[in-house]
C-alpha cells in the first residue's frame, strides 16, 4: 500500500490539512493519507493534549470514505518528535508498505534544523506543496489555502468562530472541550 503522510502540529486542524490531503490523494498515485499529529513536537511548541489533536483530525477526516485516516503512531515512537525516527518506526512496523512525506513549502526553511533530513529522504518519498506565500523551486501543485492555525486559536480565544476555516464537526469538539479559549 503506498500512504502519504501529513505530519504536524494540527493544534487546531482546519481547511488547509484537508485541502492538502485531497489533493495529495488526488495527484500523487497515494492509497491512502494519514495525519499524523506530533505527540512531542521537536521545536518546543505549545499544543493543547494530544488526545484532542488526534480526536479532531479524526473528525476532520470523517467524510472521507476511509482514505483518509488518523495515526497515534508518534505517541508510540517514545522519542523526541523526529521525523527520522517515525519513518524508522513505521517501516520496521509496516515493511510492506511504501510511504511519501507530505510537507509545505513553508517548512523548507526549517529543514536545516531537522534531525538526519538525508535519511528522511531515503525513508521516503518527499512531496513539498506549495502553500500560499511560500513560494519555492520542486514545488507540486497550486498554492493551497493561506490557513493559520496561529490565526485560528486567536480568532477562538476571542470567541469567533472561524466557520470558514475549520469544519462544523472539529469546531464543536473544540467549544464541547474548550479548547483554545473557546
């Protein structure tokens, strides 16, 4: 089976993962997408508990016939929130399987910081999207949706709900919990 995964932070998920996701499946000869939220995150970031981010990304992914799947695999790795070390772990656990590394062109910037990014490659199939702003040479397809997760917690904690950025089903989830100051 050949996966493509959507690694981040998803604190909250939104539009933009989604969009990213379909057309990941869509363009590039993928059986199925899997988030893949950071149980650790390597740069020190600030997330809400883990539970919630996977449950939401759950919820995002509902409608999506079963392509589109939610992984806990990074509260499993039991190290420091590296790709490098994931990739490791889910070969070793899924020999048969051939994955591709989903990331924005926003995160080029960042792969100087990452742990052995040389070996992320050889693990793996990296397909850079183009995300709105970030423009960048090996990029695949058109700009996506200009989402800030940063943005959206701050809409939140203000008590506005940004319905036009994060689905009905992962905004109630997150006032039912509330999160974010919602």
């Amino acid at each position: 089976m050949r996966i493509a995964l959507l690694g981040g932070s998803f604190n909250p998920p939104h539009v933009g993962h989604l969009m990213a996701a379909h057309y990941v499946r869509a363009t590039q000869d993928v059986d199925e997408v899997w988030f893949m939220p950071t149980f650790r995150h390597p740069f020190g970031k600030a997330s809400v508990p883990f539970e919630h981010r996977v449950r939401m990304c759950e919820l995002l992914g509902a409608d999506t016939s079963g392509w589109l799947k939610t992984s806990q695999v990074e509260s499993e790795v039991g190290k420091d929130g590296r790709t490098v070390d994931t990739l490791d772990f889910l070969r070793a656990r899924y020999p048969e399987h051939h994955f591709s590394l989903i990331i924005g062109s926003d995160i080029l910037k960042d792969l100087p910081h990452w742990k052995d990014f040389e070996r992320v490659q050889r693990l793996a199939r990296v397909v850079v999207l183009y995300r709105a702003g970030y423009p960048a040479e090996g990029t695949v397809g058109p700009p996506l949706a200009e989402v800030s997760s940063t943005e959206i917690r701050e809409r939140m904690a203000r008590g506005e709900p940004p319905s036009e950025l994060v689905p009905a089903p992962v905004l109630a989830y997150a006032r039912e919990h509330h999160l974010y100051g919602f």
